[in-house]
C-alpha cells in the first residue's frame, strides 16, 4: 500500500505542473515559479520515499520511473522553456541564444 501511496505522491508533481504550465499561460511569472518550486520538492522527496519503501518489489505493476521523467521533462525543460518564449524579452534571448549556437557551429571551420 505504501509503495503504490509513493506513486501517488509522485503523480502530484503533474499536477503541480499543470498548474505551473497555466500560470505561465496567463503571464503569472510568481505563481509559475512556486508551482515549480513545490514540483521539485515533490520530485526531490519521492525517489527517496520510492526506495525507502521498495516500490519496485512492491508496486511493480506500475512504471514510476516513466511517470517521474515525463514530469521532470514537464518541469526542469517545457514550462521553462515555454516561459521564456512567453515572456517579453523572450525574442532576444531566442535570438541571442541561436546567434550563439551559429557562431560556435562556425568554430574551427574554415573561413573562406
């Protein structure tokens, strides 16, 4: 019971991350960050709690593993990164960002 309970537990980061996707959504930029912040709370508690309780011998039934990386991708790279499209200054960074990567691209190639 208290390994499928750590699932559960886990779940919750996707629910934290939807409410951090919809604030960024609505430009919420504060309201976003503490969603994420009791996200990787939740993340950086329920490994610990799944190894505790021996959710892989207990639960095996259910991939818990798969539901943490979708969350953590959810959390650690698509709400930040769609917060920075979203957000006013994001163009220039976009910008910034792939005048960055040609220009290190264009190291070490030869200049004609």
């Amino acid at each position: 019971m208290r390994a499928m309970a750590v699932h559960l537990f886990t779940a919750t980061g996707a629910v934290f991350a939807m409410l951090a996707m919809l604030a960024a959504v609505d430009g919420k930029w504060s309201l976003m960050f503490l969603w994420l912040v009791v996200a990787f709370v939740v993340d950086g508690i329920d490994g610990p709690l799944a190894r505790r309780y021996h959710v892989k011998r207990y639960a095996a039934q259910f991939d818990g593993v798969l539901l943490d990386l979708i969350i953590d991708y959810l959390t650690y790279v698509f709400i930040p990164a769609f917060a920075l499209f979203k957000s006013a200054n994001a163009r220039y960074i976009m910008t910034s960002a792939l005048l960055i990567k040609l220009k290190s691209d264009d190291i070490g190639s030869p200049t004609w």
